[in-house]
C-alpha cells in the first residue's frame, strides 16, 4: 500500500490491488454486464450505477471522470459525447 495526498486532505492509504478489482467488476465483470458497455447510453448507465454503489462517497463529477476513464479504457477513446 502507499499513501496518496491531495493538498487539503490527510494521507489515505490505496489499495492498489482493489482500485484494480473495482476496475474489473465495472467493465468485465457484474457491474460490467449492467452497465451493456458498447450500447447506447452506457456511460450515463455507468455514472448512475457508481454513484449509487459509492453510497455518498463519491461526487457526480467523480463518477462521471470514472465511467470515462473506464470507456477510454476499454475502447481506447473517450465517450461520444451524442451518446
């Protein structure tokens, strides 16, 4: 594990090895399947099903920068924005 910090927030300590699990169960695995990655609307799919498994844990704006990182990830683009 190692700590990571932001400038107005104490140390946190990240699981590198989880952040690679979540990664995983979003796009290949269960949460994968729900989001239908490829269809229409998956990244809004995506952002709804985040933010209600992060349980006020996240911001909307964090989980849409999520759901994007994983499309970019699993289609080496960014989402279209007409999607």
């Amino acid at each position: 594990m190692s700590d990571a910090t932001s400038n107005d927030e104490a140390p946190v300590d990240v699981d590198l090895a989880s952040i690679e699990n979540l990664r995983q169960y979003w796009t290949t695995g269960a949460g994968g399947a729900k989001i239908r990655w490829g269809t229409k609307n998956d990244l809004t799919r995506c952002h709804n099903a985040v933010l209600k498994a992060a349980k006020g844990e996240l911001t909307s704006d964090d989980a849409w920068g999520f759901c994007n990182n994983l499309h970019k990830r699993m289609f080496g683009r960014p989402n279209d924005p007409d999607d």
